[in-house]
C-alpha cells in the first residue's frame, strides 16, 4: 500500500497477546486517521450464507461507524443483501468504556464474554424477521502481528439464525481481527487489487494471506499497472496449535467482466517451517460495499479446496479509483 504498512507484518515473526487486547486501546498518533478496529465473521456453508460485522472506531475523532450485512449468494450490491444495517456516524459512547460491551441503536450487540476466549454477537429486527444469536469461542489463542497492534484469532462459532423468516443453525470455523494504535488514511491509493483471505478447515488448520496478484500469473491489470513494490504483504498458517508465519505466497484472482468481482481465487504459499501449500477457492456469497468511500470492497465466502479437503473463509478485495476507471474504459 502506498501510504501506510498498517496491514503488513513488516516485523517478522508474531507479538505478543494479553487479555486487554480485547478491550479498547485509545491510544496511537492523534491523527484523524488513527483507527481501532473489531471484525467478526460466520457463515452458513451449506446455505452460502455469509455475515460480516464491524465496528470500527476513529478515536481522535470521537466517532464509530458499527454494524453488519448478512447475505445468501452472491448479490450486487449492499442493498441487495438479506440484511445490511450499518451506521457511519455514531458517537463512541456506543462502545462503552472499554468496548467491552458494544451496544449499537440498530439492536447488534457484541460483549466479551472472557477476553480473548469467548465473544456473544446478538440482533434482532423483527421488521425484517432477523436475528442473530451466536457465540464465538476461540479455538486458539491470538495471532499477533510483530507491532502488537493487530491479532487474528479462529473462533468456533455456533448458534442460531433466523434470516428474513428464515431459521438456520451456526456451527462454523470462523477468523475474527482487531487492531488498534495505527493510522489509516483513505487517500487515492493508485494500485491494483488488493487481497485478504481466510480460510479454516477445522480446528486443526487455518489460514491467512493478504496480497496483491501475482504479476507473472497473468492478472487482469498487468496491462494497466506497474508491478507493486510489495506484492506480499503478511500471512500466517495455525497447524494443530502451533503459529507459523507465511514466508512468500503467489496468489491469481479471476474477477468478472463486469463488476471485476472475485470469482475463484488460487494461492500457493509457504510457510517458515518450509511446509508448502496449494488452496483453489470460489466464493459461493458475495457482496460489493464501500468501507469508506475512495474504495469498493468485495466481501465474501469463500468454498477452500485443499487436497481435496473442503474449508471455508473470508474474501475481501479491496478496489480503487484508478484500478475500476481504467479497467472499465480498457473494457
């Protein structure tokens, strides 16, 4: 990224987690880009259903933009999802005093249980017959970045879904993050595609990998951008319990023709133990959302195949100005 390394474990290596990190930090440069973040993830597989909620804090500011979108297949917009309900302007008394307990006026409410462990999601519309009630138990302990500012964590996630009328049960393997004390400016950023994935297939595997395309495997830009200085930027495979970081990765994205939405994905990458590994996925839901207006970002599940071994996980790509502008008029 050209402005900032805030999604880069540029360290090597993992930091180190205490049971705060689930708390509110507040603390970082005091810029209006400084950002703290909470992301949790479910998803109903078989059902490609997918759900995504956020809560994302502006600390200097004083201002949190919170909710979630919930969405059967792939959908072309936001708006066309089952359930999007999200506030952009809302004062951060919503996060209380320590986040422990978010409380949103839209009815999401997100408590931590026992830090770093366990962690209840609830909603509930009646007007639009939804509902979520879920507990999201850790499988393993944090994945922390080495600037001890952002962590990933596998989360079992169970319970129930009632979704436009519609009952489902949650038993799923799901990555949640959170990051705290960095800047994140939304200039221009004039780059092609950039890529974060998740996938678990148990308890006893996960991965992640944030990256561009690999510009020797044909991507669709190769025409229209220089090759990105970085073209990996972090990563990480949980194998029964033991952390091992991501050493190098080749990854290519087929997108469509028209909204240049991720349709397959396929990774090769390595890990500092030299293991290697190979995962094809194709998102089953999708859905396109501006995180804050200079980006699009295609959010959705992903169906892992691993040597045959089937595993689920997060897509978000995220797009900007010169990426869509160019490759439309291309097209």
């Amino acid at each position: 990224m050209s402005d900032t390394d805030w999604n880069s474990n540029l360290g090597g290596g993992f930091g180190l987690h205490v049971p705060e990190d689930e708390y509110f930090h507040g603390t970082g440069e005091p810029v209006d880009s400084l950002t703290e973040t909470w992301y949790w993830n479910f998803h109903v597989p078989e059902a490609a259903i997918n759900c995504f909620a956020y809560c994302w804090v502006h600390p200097t500011l004083k201002v949190v933009s919170s909710g979630l979108m919930i969405f059967k297949g792939i959908k072309p917009s936001h708006l066309a999802c089952e359930l999007f309900e999200y506030r952009d302007y809302m004062s951060k008394d919503v996060i209380g005093d320590n986040g422990s307990d978010i409380q949103l006026p839209n009815s999401m409410r997100v408590q931590a249980i026992k830090p770093l462990e366990h962690v209840r999601l609830t909603f509930d519309d009646p007007v639009r017959e939804t509902r979520v009630d879920v507990d999201m138990r850790a499988v393993d302990v944090p994945i922390m970045r080495a600037n001890n500012k952002h962590f990933e964590q596998l989360m079992h996630v169970t319970g129930d879904l009632l979704l436009r009328g519609e009952t489902y049960k949650v038993d799923c393997y799901a990555v949640r993050d959170r990051s705290w004390a960095e800047p994140r400016p939304e200039n221009h950023n004039p780059a092609p595609p950039y890529t974060w994935v998740t996938g678990a297939f148990g308890p006893d595997f996960a991965f992640n990998v944030g990256s561009h395309d690999d510009p020797a495997r044909d991507p669709d830009w190769k025409d229209v951008f220089p090759v990105p200085a970085r073209v990996f930027n972090d990563g990480w495979v949980v194998v029964n319990g033991e952390q091992r970081r991501v050493t190098s990765a080749s990854k290519i994205t087929r997108r469509t023709g028209d909204r240049f939405a991720p349709v397959t994905h396929d990774y090769s990458f390595e890990d500092d133990k030299g293991d290697q590994y190979h995962m094809t996925g194709k998102l089953i839901a999708q859905t396109m959302w501006g995180g804050w207006s200079n980006t699009t970002c295609h959010i959705g599940l992903v169906e892992w195949d691993w040597n045959g071994r089937k595993g689920y996980g997060e897509s978000q790509e995220v797009h900007w100005n010169d990426y869509v502008y160019k490759m439309n008029q291309r097209r």
